[in-house]
C-alpha cells in the first residue's frame, strides 16, 4: 500500500507542474465532448469524396497531431525546469512519472476528438478510429523516441542537424540557457509557427477559418497557446521572476484600457429623420385599404425567436417557404421583432424582399449554409484573446466585427448587380423607406431595458422602458451590425461598446434574449399601440402575431442533482434564457382573444437525444433535421392565416 501511496503522490506531483497543459485539454473536453455547437462541428468530420469535408478533415487531423505534439512538448519542457522533491525519494518512481505523463498527456487530445465524434455521430466512424489509432501511434514514437534520434543521427544525411538533441528527465532542474543551447533550434521554429498561425487569423481571419474549418481552429488554438505558455515558463526560469503572475495582474488592470469592442460606423453619415410608428402604420395601412379586397384588412406581426444560426436557418425557411406557398402574403407584413438569430433570419428574409427575389427560402440557405463559427471562433481564440495581455486597443476588428463581415461575404455570394441591398452598407440609408417595420431586440447592459434597432422612430412606444438605439447613435451603421448588436451571444461574442458624439461611452448592448429571447415583449407593444389607433378608426382589421419558436416544448422538470451551490443557479439561469418569452406569449394570446385577434405558433422539434447548435455552424444533419419540419409548419401558418388576396 505504501509503494501504491508514493507512486500516486509522484504522478500527482507532475500533473500538478504540467497544470497549463492540463487547463488546456480541460477547455478541449468542454469544446469537443460538452457544448451542443461543437458536437455538430465533429458530425461533419468523416472520410468523405466530397472535397470540403475531405479537406477539413485532413486539416483537423494535422490539427490535432499538432496539439498532441504540443502538449508533450511543453509538458517537457515544463518538467526540465522543475525540482521534485518526492516523499520517500524513490528514483524509479520519479523517472517513470517524469517520462509517462508528458506521453500521457500527448494522447489525450486524440482521445478526447474520438470519443468526441463517438459522441456526436453515437457511433464509432471510420474516421475517429484513424483519430484514436494515431494517439496510440504517437505514444508509441514517444516511447522510441531516443534510439529514432540515435538511429537517424548515424545515418549522417544531409538535413541531420534538424534532429533535436536527446535532452533526458533527471531528478533535478536544468537551467534554461542549456535547453535553449540544445534545442534552440526546435524552439525557434515552434516560435515560427505560433507567429505564423496569429498572422493569419489576424490578418485574414475568415479566408483562414473557413478553409480549415471550426473544428481544427479551435485545436490549432489550443496548441498554438501550450507554445506561447511554455515559452513564458522558460523566461521565467531564465529571469527568475514571477511572469506568469505579473502577466495575470496586467491582463485585469488592461481590460480597464484596452476595450476594443466598439461598433463599426459609417464615417461621415448622418442618421436621416424617420417617419413615427404612428405615422409608419397610418401609411402603410392606406396602402393596404387600397389592395384588399375584403372588408377587413389582415395584420401580420411576427415574432422571431432567437437560437443563433438554427434559429435563423429556421426562420428564414418558414418565412421563405410561406412566401412560395402564396406570393404577395408578404404585403400583409406590417412589423417583424426578433432576437439574435431570429435576426440574422428576418434580415435575410426583409433584404430578400427588397431585392424582388422570387426563390427566397433557396438564396437565404445558400447564405445560411457557410461556416459562420469557424472565424468568430478564430478571432476569439487569436487576436481578441491576445489583446487582454495588452493595454491599447491594437485590434479594432473584433471577433462579433469578424463575424458581421462573415455575413456580408455571404449576402455578396448571393447579391446581383440589380441588387438594391448591401449588408455592408447603411442600415437605415437602405431600409429607412422600407413598409415594413423592422425591431431587432439587443439589451442595454447598464440600465437592463430593451434597446431597439429599428427603421422607425418609437417615440410612441417609450412609456415601455425601451431605448430607441438611433436616438443614441447618430451616425448609421451597417446592416450586418445591426443584425450583430441583436446577435451579441454570451461568451461567443462579447458586448457591444457603443458611444454617443465625442467619443463617449454610452454603455453596451448584448443580446436581446436577455431580456427575452422571443422578442414577444415588444411586438405586443407594437400591437397595444396599432390597435388603439385602429379601434379609433372606422377601418375593420384583424391582427394575426406569428410566433417562429426554436425551442422545444417540455414536461421534464427533473429536480437537480448534486453541486447544490453551482448548478442550480446556472440550471435557472438557462431555463429563464429558454422561456422568459413562455409568459409574455401565454398573456398575448388573452388579449389577443379579447380584441378578436390570433396568435399563431410554430416550434421547431427536436429528438431528446438531438444536440442543439446555438452558435453559428450547423452540419449537414442539423440543417436536414430543419427542412424535414418546414412544410409542416408552412401548412399550419398558411391555415391559420385564412388570408385570400
């Protein structure tokens, strides 16, 4: 039992000394095995004769080789400089400890994306077996690796000189002047390669994620930082000072300097006078008298759930597909709320419109179907996770700036010369004389109230504690970040610095769902105002609110279990994100009743074993699930309407 108790106590003691390596793989098994959104990541990887999965593939293949390498490496040569002191100093022991964990280590991250795949497809595909075979591979190079240098270095060829020397474990620390004599080289090159890899993400972070795909970015990242981490830990020993504490301490004092979450605005431009909500709808309903033939004027006001790109592949298909079914239904749109992708949804949809498309659920899945997440994902891991170690804003484009420009190289992928809408373009210099009113639900973090991005002014509606953003913001903004201030997802994208003339911050905007993620709140303000106005009048109209759901209806209220301080805060927090719209719409639908009018939902199902991808990447699977349910759903809003033009 002693030598048990020793043996354990020498692997404790070098895990603990390889604690960045393990933050690391820690942070993966969350990414590849935990979130929804990275499992619907690995669905995609397989060997495939389609080109782009094929490639990824690969790519993630080289990726994770690479972290797999990394985190032996620095494993390594974080051990080097250590000092063990073992109780009962038993030199076996040690040694072994010293030379199995750094080859443990190196495996786990292949462990980690095969069983993460296993996972996501519930079954082992031929390409997680050549994941977990590699790991096993690996190892046993590790293992051989001394007698590969000694057998290499005799052949003497012509390129010997890049075999690193064979530096072994000893029970004592090296100094970093004689690792670095021995592998400077090596060292230099890793050096290399990490500039490498945040030159590119920097510099062309969308081109770059996109072609390797959101699986290997995020591996890449992970073994690009264990470089970056290691390289500190031998400074460290070379100066003998506390770096890595001092490093730590500037990163909070710098996030008091270094904000560069700011919002693009279109220099020189002038917000234009918009039309009130009043004086919106007295105009657009003249509009309708005129073209209808009936005696009542039908209203649509849509509601459109946020969910990130799920969300808005499914909205988009549902508006898409009941335009298709009968053209023109479209003229009865008066206003559309939404929130976070139900935004990126309705925007495709409204600019789709604008632009006279005929085929509209076709062009807004064509838009939908890029990987948005790879480089939101890039700039998130590279060059905003750097600025925090600095204390200027160095890089201006953001990872949420980042993914607004994704949008925008989508939408040009599908813009004609005829088209009269360009996301990189003002938001209200295009929309403003839209007859449609256009809500996009972001929160003011400061104060909690709704601030609303919207083509028409809502003086009418303040009594309700919104914020009407352009009475704030006095220069336009580009429609893909007036999708994104709705979009501001937590920890994904970060808030919203927005200030007010003179460069002064107002305050900052994150994503509407937390105020309420269905924006239900503010379209039946809308209605509470429109129907006043048109009880004063003598026209007869009927309003039908539209609900686009995207979470699942349940019963499952199973009491939590264990972490009693932890969990059920953060179980509480997510069930109010999922249903603090559930109340809004359940009182809507009285006063809706009371007045003669109708609420119309529409829920996109789920299988209670289907992961739900919230970010922004949906695989093939995911995106199939989807259009099996649209017609469906088509069907019920098409009968519920009951609209003849």
């Amino acid at each position: 039992m002693k030598s048990i108790v020793r043996l354990l106590f020498n692997y404790y003691l070098v895990i603990k000394a390889c604690w960045a390596v393990v933050l690391f793989q820690v942070l993966g098994y969350f990414a590849l095995l935990v979130f929804d959104q990275g499992l619907d990541v690995l669905k995609e990887l397989e060997i495939s004769s389609d080109p782009v999965i094929f490639r990824q593939s690969q790519i993630t293949w080289i990726a994770i080789s690479w972290w797999g390498w990394q985190s032996w490496r620095s494993s390594r040569m974080i051990l080097h400089f250590s000092y063990f002191n073992f109780w009962g100093y038993q030199p076996n022991y040690n040694l072994r400890a010293q030379v199995m964990v750094p080859r443990l280590l190196s495996m786990v991250p292949f462990f980690l994306l095969a069983f993460g795949m296993h996972k996501a497809n519930e079954a082992w595909t031929p390409y997680a077996v050549l994941i977990m075979s590699t790991g096993a591979w690996f190892f046993v190079f590790l293992h051989f690796r001394k007698k590969l240098i000694v057998w290499v270095r005799s052949l003497h060829i012509r390129f010997h000189g890049l075999i690193p020397d064979y530096v072994p474990i000893k029970n004592g620390a090296y100094p970093a002047k004689f690792i670095w004599s021995k592998q400077w080289k090596w060292i230099s090159f890793r050096i290399l390669v990490m500039f490498a890899f945040f030159g590119a993400f920097i510099f062309r972070p969308i081109s770059t994620s996109q072609h390797i795909g959101s699986a290997a970015v995020v591996i890449f990242g992970f073994g690009t930082w264990l470089i970056l981490a290691s390289l500190i830990n031998m400074f460290e020993k070379y100066i003998r000072f506390p770096v890595s504490f001092t490093i730590l301490v500037c990163v909070v004092v710098f996030s008091f300097f270094n904000d560069n979450h700011g919002i693009k605005t279109l220099k020189g431009s002038v917000v234009p006078e918009r039309q009130s909500l009043n004086e919106h709808f007295s105009n657009w309903l003249d509009q309708r008298i005129e073209s209808v033939a009936s005696d009542t004027v039908p209203i649509i006001l849509i509601a459109a759930e946020g969910g990130g790109i799920r969300s808005a592949y499914w909205t988009a298909s549902v508006l898409g597909d009941l335009e298709a079914r009968q053209p023109g239904i479209s003229d009865n749109i008066y206003a559309i709320s939404s929130v976070s992708g139900g935004s990126l949804g309705t925007m495709l949809y409204s600019s789709l419109l604008e632009d006279g498309r005929a085929e509209i659920t076709k062009e807004a899945r064509s838009v939908l179907e890029h990987d948005f997440l790879a480089p939101v994902t890039g700039a998130l891991i590279f060059p905003d996770m750097l600025q925090k170690f600095l204390p200027l804003e160095l890089f201006t484009n953001d990872r949420a700036r980042v993914l607004e420009r994704s949008w925008e190289q989508a939408w040009s992928g599908v813009k004609t010369a005829e088209s009269r809408v360009d996301w990189s373009k003002g938001f209200m210099e295009q929309f403003r004389n839209s007859d449609k009113l256009i809500l996009m639900n972001s929160t003011h973090v400061e104060s909690g109230y709704r601030a609303l991005v919207s083509n028409v002014r809502l003086t009418e509606m303040s009594h309700s504690n919104i914020i009407d953003f352009f009475n704030v913001q006095g220069a336009d903004i580009p429609v893909s970040t007036a999708v994104g201030l709705s979009a501001r997802f937590p920890l994904l994208t970060p808030p919203a610095k927005v200030e007010s003339g003179q460069n002064e911050v107002w305050g900052h905007l994150v994503d509407g769902g937390y105020y309420e993620n269905i924006g239900a709140t503010t379209i039946m303000d809308v209605y509470s105002r429109l129907r006043k106005l048109t009880n004063d009048t003598n026209i007869h109209v009927q309003f039908k609110v539209l609900a686009i759901r995207n979470t699942k209806t349940s019963d499952d209220y199973s009491a939590s279990r264990g972490m009693g301080e932890i969990l059920p805060p953060l179980v509480t927090l997510s069930q109010i994100w999922s249903l603090n719209g559930e109340e809004v719409l359940r009182k809507g639908e009285e006063l809706l009743e009371q007045n003669g009018d109708q609420l119309i939902e529409v829920r996109l199902d789920r299988s209670d074993k289907e992961n739900i991808p919230l970010g922004w990447f949906l695989s093939d699977q995911a995106r199939s699930n989807i259009r099996k349910q649209v017609p469906e759903a088509v069907d019920h809003i098409h009968q519920e309407l009951g609209i003849v033009r």
